[in-house]
C-alpha cells in the first residue's frame, strides 16, 4: 500500500483543520455551558445551539457528508466527498479529536453507518423518505441491535421477533444502548430482530426500518456511560410492543441481517478507530503541554523519568494503531470488507485499548485536573472505554483473530 495521502484527502484535511481552528476548538466552552444549563427534563433532550450553529458553515466549507463513500453515494444516487475509506480516514482523526465535533460534519455515529445501509439497501422509497433528510441533517437515526436479556456480543442471540402478518411485520423485544435515539429529531431506527427462529443461525436475523414515531414504541430510560448521560444524544433503553411496519420495510429481505451488519460495521469500526487516535493524539497534546508547564519534587513533570517513558509509548502506540487503521481501510478499498476482517477485528481490540491507555496516562500528568471536566480527559476516557463494546466486545474479536491464526497452522 502506498501510505501517502491522495492530493484530495491532503486538501480536505487543510480545511478541516482550519475550520476546527476557527470554529469548534473556540465553540467547546460554549458548548460544556450550554448543556450544562439545560439541566431540566424538558431542555435535556434538545439539539445543542452551539452545534447547530456551525452546521450551515461546514455545508458552506464543503465539508459535509465527508463519510459517504464513491461506491455508496452511487447506490443511492446521491453524492458526496466520493472519497474510499483510506482517503476518509485521516480526516475522521481530525474531527475524533473533539468528541462531539463529527455531528457538526454530519459524520457522526450511528447515522454514518445508518445512511450507508440504507443507500446499499433500502428500497427507493426508503432512499427518498429516510435517506435524502439523513443526508441533508434534516432528522436523525439509531440502530437498534443490543438488548438487555441476552449476551449480545453473540449477535445470534438477539430474541426481538419480527413476525410476519398480512403486508405488516409486528416487532416485539426489548432493546438498550441505542445511541441517537435520545435526540427528539431521531425519525427512523433500523432494527436488527428475528424472522424465523427456525432458520440456519446465520439465517434467522433480519433488519427492518422502523419509523420513532409508530405507536408501540416506548423509550424507558436514559443509560449513563460512567456518570455522563450523552444529552442529547443519549443511549437508551426502548421497549417494542406489537409495533407494526409494512412488509416493504424490510431491509434486503429476510434472514439477510448478518449480511447486512457485515457490510454495515466495516467502515464504521475504520471511523471509530480514526475518531479514537485523533482523541489520543490530542490527549498526548495536552499531556505534554501540560508536563511542560508543572513542576513537581523541584523539576518539571516533564523531565521525570515516567513522564517521558508514557510520551514515548503514547507516540509508539497510537501511531502503530494508526498504521494498522489504515492497512484495514485500504485493504476494505482494495479488496473488500471480507478479505479485511481479521485486520477489522484487530483495530477494535488495538484503537480502544491504545486510547484508553493514552488518555489514562495524560489524566496522570493532569492530577486531580484530569479527573474533572476542566480538561476534556475524564469525558474522553469514558467514550474511549465504551468503544470496546460498540462493535463488539474486545475478546469476540480476539477469538476471531486467533482463530484465523490458528488456521494457519491446522494439519491437512
């Protein structure tokens, strides 16, 4: 692989950069008092100004839709930056490094992954109704996959039945986690449930898109990510009783829902894992910034012999978890999500735990600092923890690496 950026992505990374300078580094005190005001029940839940704010001057920057790749801008037959996953790469790192800075791009999860589905996917009705609004950042979306009751990190366990009936499916289970779905403009939710328990285990899944506001549907709760409640975005436990959506609804047809989540998390595990080193490099920033200005047992923090030892392995690490993004996504171009998902599986073990540990180490050089929400490391740690189950737990995808490996070596 060639491991310069094209010309393209060099450009839009200049004025992604320039724009971060300008417009969300100065917006982030904004943004900490504005959610910080809307303490009351009926303010929680409501789409943050200071986001809002600088949305039209993204579009106006040409840097929206940044995410859709060539390949998906053509199945739905609209356009965006038309860039691969490797030329996106670097640029998710540039906006990973403030935490709320993709929905300003309209690049954030889970709508990334949510769009690209329905425009490989969705029939031309949905591409017009869901997809069209997705992309103009009209409305908003979540998936619907984890629940309460089951292991989920083994996907064949989902029990939320999707159950035939006339020209209508009827959904019943209950789901949680589902990011996004806090979010009053949340309109749509694409369900992962059971069509027939019966069928092969790979078989028995399907997707459906569900409209938020069919009767049946009942948000239960907000859950909290180590303290912080991700208003409003929010990640949220909702109970389905007998909610019906026409049979059209269906994503690709029955029993395609593994098919479907293969495609689908491929090139969202490249976002997450870019939007995780930029954090870890700006937790790196701010640990030498601040090991450079603090002076402790009458030398600065910098010069201790353990301060240097982390900066050195923070650079080590989050540059070798960049390397290895960027083989996945290349061979994602190349080749395909198949021939890539042992290099997937890997960078969703190494992205999480480098960032966890980077950012861990820069809250050390910060004392009680980077415990507080004075520097953005407690907020960033937790995120950066959570990510080790949003595609899937770290141990599902060291078994499936190891598993190859052994393949490897197994007799004739």
């Amino acid at each position: 692989m060639d491991f310069d950026y094209s010309e393209k992505t060099k450009a839009l990374q200049l004025r992604l950069q320039d724009f971060m300078d300008a417009h969300v580094y100065p917006a982030e005190s904004a943004l900490h008092a504005e959610l910080a005001a809307n303490t009351a029940a009926a303010k929680r839940w409501t789409p943050l100004q200071t986001i809002e704010r600088l949305k039209p001057l993204a579009r106006q920057a040409g840097l929206w839709n940044l995410f859709l790749p060539a390949d998906s801008a053509q199945a739905a037959g609209f356009s965006g930056a038309g860039l691969t996953n490797q030329e996106y790469a670097p640029l998710a790192e540039i906006m990973g490094r403030v935490l709320w800075s993709s929905e300003v791009f309209n690049c954030s999860a889970p709508d990334t992954g949510n769009m690209e589905t329905i425009a490989r996917f969705g029939s031309a009705d949905a591409k017009q109704r869901w997809l069209k609004p997705l992309l103009a950042g009209e409305i908003r979306s979540a998936f619907a996959m984890t629940e309460p009751d089951v292991a989920s990190s083994d996907a064949t366990n989902i029990a939320t039945r999707i159950a035939r009936d006339g020209d209508h499916y009827v959904i019943n289970g209950r789901k949680w986690w589902i990011s996004g779905a806090g979010d009053p403009r949340c309109a749509i939710y694409i369900l992962m449930g059971k069509t027939d328990p019966n069928a092969a285990r790979h078989s028995q899944q399907s997707m459906v898109l569900v409209p938020a506001n069919t009767p049946g549907i009942t948000v239960l709760r907000p859950l909290h990510v180590l303290g912080y409640d991700d208003a409003p975005h929010g990640h949220m436990e909702i109970l389905f009783e007998n909610v019906r959506v026409p049979v059209g609804n269906i994503l690709l047809g029955e029993g395609r829902g593994f098919e479907i989540a293969q495609a689908r998390l491929g090139p969202g595990r490249i976002h997450h894992c870019m939007r995780l080193i930029g954090l870890a490099e700006r937790a790196l920033e701010l640990m030498c910034r601040r090991a450079s200005s603090r002076t402790a047992f009458d030398k600065l923090v910098s010069a201790q012999g353990v301060t240097q030892e982390r900066i050195a392995d923070a650079r080590c690490k989050i540059d070798m978890a960049r390397l290895l993004t960027l083989k996945a996504a290349w061979m994602m171009d190349t080749a395909g999500n198949k021939s890539a998902r042992n290099e997937i599986a890997m960078i969703k073990v190494v992205a999480p735990t480098m960032a966890c540990d980077v950012i861990d180490w820069a809250m050390q050089v910060h004392g009680g600092g980077g415990m507080c929400d004075d520097f953005p490391l407690a907020y960033s740690y937790a995120s950066a923890r959570t990510l080790r189950f949003a595609d899937g737990p770290d141990e599902v995808h060291r078994n499936a690496v190891a598993k190859a490996e052994l393949g490897k070596y197994a007799p004739a």
